[in-house]
C-alpha cells in the first residue's frame, strides 16, 4: 500500500484506513493477524446490497404479479437483458452428444429451467452485479472501486476459470472436456503423434492467458479511470500559487465532471464485458466444436 499522498496512484490503491474530509481518517482493525482493509470493506458492501435489492426483486417475482416501480424493474431490466442477450444466446441450447446416460441426466437438470443455458445464469449474473457495484461504489466520495485492485480482478478471473472448468467437465466429462481443447483433425498418423500434444499445450496455455487477460482489463480500465480524475483535480492543487488557478480551476472541475460522467457508463461497460467474455468461456467449454 501506499505511504502517503506523494505516490501518484494513491487514489486508487488499496489501504488500512478509510480517507475523510479533513484529513481524517477512519482506521479499520486487524482481525485475528489479518488487517482489513478498505477494498475488502467496500466488497462486503456491494454484496450486502446485491443481497437486499435481488431478494426484494426475488420476493416480488415469486409473487407470480408483474413487478412494478421504477427502482424493481430497472434490476429486472438488466437480469433480463443478460439472460436475453447474453447468456442464452452465447451459450446456446444444451450439449446431448455424449451418451444416453448423459442426456437422461442433463435432461433431468434442464427441466427445471425454461432454457438449458439458463443453469448458467445465476453464476454470470453474480459476475456482472458484483462487478457492477464495485464499480459504482468509486463513484462515491472518500470510497474507492475494489475492482481497481488488481488482487480483487485476479480472484475474480480465478472464480471464472473455476466455473468454466466445473461447467464443462459436468456438461463433457472430466476427460472428455480436456480432449475436446484439440479440434478434430484428420491427420496422418506420425503428424498427430506431433501435433496432437503440441496444440493441446497451446489450448491449454491460452486457457490461462484469456483468464489473465479478464482479470488485466477490468483492472486497467478501473484505475485508469480513477487515475485521470486524480490528475485533473491535482491541476487545481497545483496552480493553486499561479496566475492560471482561475483557469485551471473550471477547466479542472469540468474535466472532472465529464470524466465522472464518463465513468458511469465505464462502470456498466465493464460489468458487460466482464460478464459477456465470462459466458463466452463457459459457453466454449460446454460447446468445444
């Protein structure tokens, strides 16, 4: 962590304390040998608010009644849309190539959803709300975005690969879904000898680095924001002594604003993205060809 305001990302780095106005601060305690920190209170927070606001929407929705009010069907307006147009139509419908033990049972699991990729939804959704309320959360004074920490986007990116690997060993079979990384290929028998292993390394490979990847880009894209509002706000500071402060000034603040504004439609852009790119992994595990 950051010792003090001289570091030039201490905006977005993660610490022991929450920063006040006037310079106070609010000190969180070690529990245990181990220091909580801000980054870990503010992902608390946006679980706790996913909990409230989607058992409230679950509650009204079990009511069999059309959910009404803006505030409900807002959230029911994007668990709508990533159902609709991401999760259903990226992972398709159900895998029954493997055997009639393993339709009966894949049968049996889809039926109690009204669509087969819809058993992948409570994990997609989770991603782009969790992501989401991180995101949101920078957007309030003296707070910060978790997901500007690249230790809380690399756990995120770990969870998904976790998830891929579990979706597409129970849709193929454990050995089966390591198979199918290598595409069929009609190939003389000495050059698959060769070739064979060689793409498998490589697929193997790649299935770590596009999980890097997901973590990489929410991450940058996160801090840069933040970083910028840093840097122009820190023109205020120092022009402070100059003849330019009465320029710099609003220049600084509207820049300020059009970058926060900016930043919004960051936060559910990359809450998207996040999610989008998370189903494209699930749905090429449970779909290899």
């Amino acid at each position: 962590m950051a010792a003090g305001h001289s570091d030039t990302f201490h905006h977005v780095r993660d610490f022991s304390h929450f920063e006040l106005p006037r310079e106070l601060h609010l000190h969180l305690p070690s529990v245990a040998g181990l220091q909580i920190t801000k980054f870990m209170v503010l992902q608390v927070v946006a679980a706790v608010l996913i909990f409230v606001i989607f058992r409230g929407l679950a509650k009204r929705v079990r009511s069999g009644e059309p959910v009404s009010g803006g505030w409900w069907n807002f959230w029911e307006m994007l668990v709508l849309y990533i159902r609709d147009q991401v999760v259903r139509p990226v992972v398709g419908g159900g895998h029954h190539d493997h055997g009639d033990h393993h339709e009966g049972d894949h049968a049996q699991a889809d039926s109690a959803y009204s669509h087969p990729a819809d058993k992948y939804l409570p994990f997609v959704l989770t991603c782009f709300f969790y992501v989401l309320f991180c995101n949101l959360l920078g957007a309030v004074p003296w707070l910060g975005s978790a997901t500007g920490e690249i230790n809380v986007t690399a756990a995120l990116a770990i969870a998904t690969f976790g998830a891929v690997l579990i979706y597409g060993a129970r849709e193929l079979g454990v050995v089966a879904y390591w198979t199918s990384l290598v595409p069929s290929m009609d190939l003389p028998g000495p050059m698959r000898i060769v070739l064979v292993p060689m793409i498998w390394a490589i697929e193997v490979l790649g299935l770590f680095i596009k999980h890097g990847v997901l973590a990489i880009r929410l991450f940058a894209n996160i801090m840069a924001g933040h970083t910028v509002i840093a840097v122009i706000l820190g023109f205020i500071a120092l022009s402070a002594n100059s003849s330019m402060y009465y320029l710099v000034l609003p220049a600084s603040i509207f820049g300020q604003v059009a970058i926060g504004l900016l930043e919004l439609f960051v936060a559910f852009l990359q809450a998207y993205i996040f999610a989008f790119l998370a189903t494209l992994f699930i749905g090429t595990a449970v779909h290899p060809h």
